[in-house]
C-alpha cells in the first residue's frame, strides 16, 4: 500500500512553524529600526515649473559628455521615480555615469482643478514647452527624447508633431498596436463605457487604477509577493527595498479625467496610432513622418505592454535608422533589476553617442 500523501510529519511541521515564528520576530525588530523610504534619489534641481508639472534636471558627479541632452517623458499613471528609485537601482544615476545630461518631467498630482486637460494640453502643451526650456537652455534646435510606457507613445505624438525639435527619439516598454491579443489591459479598457464612466467620475482615482492593474495578475500581485515577503524579514536592506517598492506602486496620481478618456477611447479602444489615423489637437498623428533615429526598447516578459504591442513600432515609423532591443524581464524589472542597470543605461549612452 502507498504511503498516504496526507500525511504530515508532526516534527517537520513544527520546525516549520517555528522558522516562521523566528521570521516574523526578527521582522518586527526589523520594521521598528526602518525609517521612512523615499526614492528619487539623485540630486536635482528644478529648472521649470507650470501647474502641477516639475521639469528637474540631474546633477551627475562628473561634467556630462554628450552633446544633447536627454528628456524623459514618463507615463501619467504613476510618479516618475521608478527610473531612479535608489542609488543602486537608478536608470537615470547610471545614464548621468555614461556622461548623459538628464531631464525629467514630473507631472505631478492632478485635481479638480485639472479635469478637463486634454492630450493636447499634456503633449502639444506641457511636453513642447519643457523642450523649448531644455532648448534653449542649451541654445540647440533639437534634443534627445526618452518615453516611458504611455509617455512613449506622448514622445512618439509629440514628435510626429514636432520633428524639427527631436533629434533621436528612444521609446521604452511603448505600445504601438493596442489590439493584440495578448494585451490584456487592452482587452479590460475595450469594454469600459468610457464616456458613461468618465462623465460619471470625473478625475479617475489612483486606488482604481492600481486595483485595475492588481487584477491583470491577481494571484502574484495580490498574494505571492507578501506570501515571500516572510523571506527576507530578517533582512533589513531587503525589506527597506520591499517598502520602497510598495511606497511607489500605491503613491500613485489621480488621472485627469479628459486625457483619460481620449486615450482609452483613441488609442485602447479604437487603436488608431497604428492606423494613422489618431489627432491631438485635430491634427493627424503620422508616425510615417518621423524620420528620427528610433532606438525601441522593449521587455519580453512584460504583461502591461507585450512586445508583440511594441514590435510593429518598426514598420510604422518612416526612419530608415530604427534599432529595437528586447530585454529579457517585465515592464518593472527592465527598470531596476540588477541586469538591466548594467546593460539598458550603457546601450542608451552608445546608441546615443553613436548618433551625436
């Protein structure tokens, strides 16, 4: 007869239990002697300012080396420091290390004041005058841009409108094509009645967002992570780096409710960049007019933005200079994992300093 596959050994169990017991307990001891955790940690200063947006600029310990600088364009869903969340987890402290010169825009927290801001106020509005700022700080006609998930696809609007002012544009984690099938944030926002929704809410509450993402990968995000948590609770440096984490995903900004509402419509629902056919402002987004070297970095195991969403980026554009490079994470891990910090920066710097 087999053995019974029910069977608990009662010693087994009870080292088990009290290994958690000791977890826990150093845990507490731990949380007590771990203070507040910031992000945004490389020095910086603000060199423009307009409503709830910041444009900073970081100071590296070393006179930048390249010739333009770089403007990142991060997405409005959550703050923009997870490009520099710590000093060992820090896209922008290593793109400064490969002599860049930094930028970042900060859109800040939107409120009722804020509920009819439309896309074009955001990319033909905010995003243009941070560059025009960066412009002539420099006395250059153009600069390098750098756009993050949704703020990819702004960067790639903006510089279909604005060519003359981009002289290499990156896009990282961007969606392109809305419409394919595995896009599964695609396939929630496609049955949404965005205007019942938006006319309904207003401003569109960061709680709700975060629970929609939360649900793409329910049992992982809303589970698995705490369940590990257990882990490293003896481990102070890993639980100050847990905290930090969950400081960012949940300090997140309400959504102007407008701007809300044409992206989901336009882009989620209609998908019309790819098609050519999406306006800011009434006029036509062409991604055929960029002519720009385009470096487009993609992640291979990303659940947000799949790379069969960014990959068409290639024939939609109209330059005969397009590089694409898959990183081997997710949509988080091609920011602050150890692995990307050594390749993503570096690759940026000589993609870059190659086109100078």
């Amino acid at each position: 007869m087999s053995a019974n596959p029910f069977h608990i050994d009662p010693e087994r169990a009870r080292e088990e239990v009290e290994a958690f017991r000791r977890k826990v307990e150093a845990g507490m001891e731990t949380l007590k002697h771990i203070g507040p955790v910031e992000f945004g940690t490389t020095p910086r200063e603000a060199v423009y300012t307009e409503d709830k947006l910041t444009l900073w600029h970081f100071k590296g310990s070393e006179k930048p080396t390249g010739k333009v600088p770089l403007l990142i364009c991060y997405a409005l869903v959550n703050t923009p420091w997870m490009v520099d969340l710590q000093e060992d987890r820090s896209m922008v402290r290593n793109l400064l290390a490969q002599g860049e010169d930094v930028y970042l825009i900060d859109w800040g927290y939107p409120d009722g004041a804020d509920r009819w801001l439309t896309l074009e106020d955001y990319i033909d509005g905010y995003l243009d005058r941070c560059v025009d700022v960066i412009r002539r700080r420099h006395g250059l006609d153009a600069i390098n841009l750098l756009g993050i998930c949704q703020g990819g696809v702004f960067s790639l609007c903006y510089t279909a409108l604005h060519g003359d002012k981009v002289k290499n544009l990156v896009t990282m984690v961007t969606p392109v094509d809305f419409h394919t099938p595995d896009n599964m944030l695609s396939h929630w926002a496609r049955n949404v009645d965005i205007d019942l929704f938006v006319d309904t809410i207003g401003n569109v509450p960061a709680d709700l967002m975060n629970f929609a993402y939360l649900t793409l990968k329910p049992l992982r995000l809303n589970q698995q992570k705490y369940v590990g948590l257990v882990d490293i609770l003896d481990n102070p440096k890993e639980v100050e780096n847990f905290l930090r984490m969950e400081k960012w995903i949940f300090d997140s900004p309400d959504q102007a409710g407008e701007t809300f509402r044409q992206f989901t419509r336009d882009f989620f629902q209609k998908n019309l960049l790819i098609q050519g056919k999406a306006t800011i402002g009434g006029k036509v987004i062409d991604l055929g007019t960029i002519t720009q070297p385009v470096l487009n970095i993609y992640a291979e195991q990303d659940h947000l933005v799949p790379p069969a969403a960014s990959i068409p980026l290639k024939d939609a554009v109209g330059s005969k200079d397009y590089t694409a490079l898959p990183f081997s994470g997710g949509h988080i891990g091609i920011y602050v994992s150890g692995r990307a910090q050594k390749l993503v920066p570096p690759a940026i710097h000589e993609w870059l300093a190659n086109r100078a």
